[in-house]
C-alpha cells in the first residue's frame, strides 16, 4: 500500500516564485503531462510571431540586406549573449551555427591536432563509456583519422565520472579529455571545476559537453578554465527542433587552434573570395558555412525569458522539480529504482526511474498524453524543464506511471 506524499502539488505551485512562466509556453495549458523537456523544450508562446515578423520584415522586407544589417554577425551576438545568461562566460568565445555533432568534431579535431604538433607523444582521448553516443562515435572517428586511441573510463550508469576515475585515467600520453557536465542516461552533474583541474594537471585539454546543462544548470567556464565547450539549444534553450548548436573556445587557445571544417564564413574577409584559406580573428574563425539565422529567432526568446528569471532562480527550481518528482517515486512507486543521484547537488534537471518493463510503460503512457522518454537499460526518464513545468503536471504524470506500471 502507497502512501501519500507529505507535500501537496498545489501548495507547491502557490509558493513557486517563477510560476507565472508557465503561461508563456505554447501548450502549457493543456492537460497533457510533459516529461522530455530535456529532449525537446516547449516553444515560447511569442515564439510565433516572432517567426513571422522575422520572415515578413526582416526576410521578405530586408531580403540579402538583412545579412549586412544583422545576420552576418547574429552566430557571434547571440554567443555573447548566451554565454552572459547561461555559461559563465566573457564574450567573444562563444559562437551559434551548425550541429551539436558537427561542434564536437570541429573542435575535438581541433584539440588533438594542436596537441599533436605541440605535444606529439600524446596520443589519447579519454572518454567514459557512458558519455553521450554522438561524442563517442565523433571521439571514435577522430581517433581512427588521426592515429589515436581511446582510453576508456568504466561508469555506473546511474551515477557518472569522479574525480578519482579521472585522475586514474589521465597521465602522460592524454591528448583531451572528453566529457559530459549533466550524465544524459543518470542525470549526474560532473564536478567541472575539479575534473578541468585534473585533466589540466595531466597537461591534457578538456572538452565538455552542456546539452543537458545549457539553460537549466549554471556553469561558470572562465572561472573553470574550461578549453572547449559544445552544447545544444532545443532542450533547456527550447530553441526548437534541429536549433543550432553552440561552440566555446576559451580565448586564450583561439589562436593556438586550427579548425577542421574551413568555411568560407569563417574566413578573414568572406566576401573576397580568393584563392586561399585566411582564418578570421578571435570565435568567429570557427564558424563554418552559412548560419542558420531562421533557427536562431526561437532560442532568442527563450534566452530573454532565461535572463528575465536568472539561472540560479531556475535552477533551484529545478532543484525542486526532480526532488519533489524523487519524493512521488518513493511514495508511489515501491517497485522502482532510482538510477539518478539521490543528492539533489550531484543531479542535473532529469531523473531516471529504473524498472524491467519501463520500455512498455513509456509506450502506454505516449497514448495517454504523457510524455517521458525511454532509456536503456530500463529507464524512464522524466525531464523538468524549469520554467514550463507545474508541480501539479509532475504529480499527475509519476500517478500515471504508476498506474501504467500496475
């Protein structure tokens, strides 16, 4: 026999500070429950007419004029400005364009090239094996283009990368180390200073992953010294489906770094078009081909509501989110494991709940309007996305869960 969960949803969305948001998301106010905001973000409700002033008086009024006017520069302005909101970062690093895929390998490639003309006898990536699937199979073609090896750190799937493991994994042939801020399967929040540290102490360079931090869970990457950084903007960033992704180079290597992917918009004067390869100055030489300006204008708007809020803000309320969600599951849901960090300061803003036949549950609860997502081995994961999600919606999709488990 269950028993009830000792707070109430809704004196819980009656203290939320940051409630109000809700209403400025297209299909908050519906009643189906949404789990996978960590997947896919719901879009800003101004997003719409956002996208059609954009196409009626920037596009159809401006046409080719918009890029001298605003577009050309829009992957570095609107880098600057998510790296002030979201990253802990000084502008000029940060630059929106492409996939996250096509970022990993820019500058993953980038990174064990420079080490390799500078540092020749380092021939290693570290990476764990629970890293996200895109950033090893990228890590495994880069090792197999340039001569390398992998090292692989073994990880619990419901926890993720430790210092300790790291500092086992790293010495004198590592090259880069490659690693995930927020574990995508546990929801593990990587103790990023720390680890940089380790990574830098082994004289190696560090690339870390944010698609599942970006928006939703503070980072400070000057203060970290972070070398290299990618992330994506559809998740937290509700930029949309396939919204560009974002690259950071620490300035202090923009110069030391070649990229592999040479554009013509990342060139030092695009428009001459001569018969040579000159990088420009600074973020903007690892930009590759034409930005994708109409998949920016939905991220802008969720950037403005993200300043509006203040990221600590929204992460303490995700804080809240997964901890009340952890609470229900305790109550609710004796048959379950929980794969994520109990320690709400070691978990991101997901958590994964573990059981046989959450394959099947995920599949029923889809029919039921209620959104998680699936993970293997056995894990469901719920995805809180901060200022769109009611405790009320947390309540009613681990009651369904619950129900579809039964």
């Amino acid at each position: 026999m269950t028993t009830a969960p000792p707070r109430t949803a809704a004196a819980l969305d009656a203290a939320d500070p940051l409630a109000h948001f809700r209403e400025r998301f297209a299909g908050a106010e519906s009643e189906l429950v949404y789990f996978d905001g960590n997947s896919l973000g719901r879009p800003v409700a101004a997003t719409a007419d956002r996208l059609a002033a954009f196409v009626r008086d920037e596009w159809g009024g401006r046409l080719i004029r918009g890029w001298d006017e605003r577009w050309m520069d829009l992957p570095t302005t609107l880098g600057d400005d998510l790296a002030r909101i979201c990253l802990g970062a000084a502008p000029g690093q940060t630059a929106v364009g492409d996939s996250t895929t096509v970022w990993l390998y820019k500058l993953m490639r980038a990174a064990v090239d420079h080490v390799a003309r500078t540092e020749p006898g380092r021939t290693e990536i570290v990476i764990d094996t629970d890293n996200f699937p895109t950033d090893r199979y990228v890590a495994e073609g880069i090792a197999a283009e340039r001569g390398l090896s992998l090292r692989w750190i073994e990880v619990d799937t419901s926890t993720g990368v430790t210092a300790d493991q790291l500092r086992e994994a790293v010495g004198e042939r590592t090259a880069l180390v490659v690693l995930n801020h927020v574990a995508y399967r546990s929801a593990w929040l990587a103790d990023a200073p720390e680890l940089t540290r380790i990574a830098h102490d082994a004289g190696a360079l560090v690339l870390w992953d944010l698609c599942h931090s970006a928006g939703a869970v503070p980072t400070a990457l000057d203060a970290w010294d972070v070398d290299l950084a990618v992330g994506c903007t559809y998740k937290y960033l509700n930029g949309g489906p396939g919204s560009p992704a974002f690259g950071y180079v620490n300035a202090r290597l923009q110069g030391e770094l070649t990229q592999p992917i040479q554009g013509w918009m990342g060139h030092a004067d695009p428009f001459r078009m001569g018969p040579g390869y000159t990088p420009a100055a600074g973020i903007r030489r690892f930009i590759s081909g034409t930005p994708p300006i109409l998949g920016m204008v939905a991220m802008q708007a969720m950037l403005e509501l993200v300043e509006e809020a203040g990221l600590e803000a929204i992460r303490a309320k995700s804080v809240a989110l997964t901890s009340y969600a952890v609470e229900l599951a305790d109550a609710m849901l004796p048959e379950v494991t929980l794969a994520s960090p109990r320690d709400p300061a070691q978990r991101g803003g997901h958590v994964t709940l573990h059981h046989e036949r959450m394959r099947e549950v995920t599949a029923r609860l889809w029919e039921q309007d209620v959104i998680p997502d699936y993970r293997d081995p056995g894990g469901l994961r719920i995805g809180l996305s901060p200022l769109s999600t009611s405790y009320d919606e947390v309540e009613r999709g681990v009651a369904a869960v619950a129900e579809a488990l039964r």
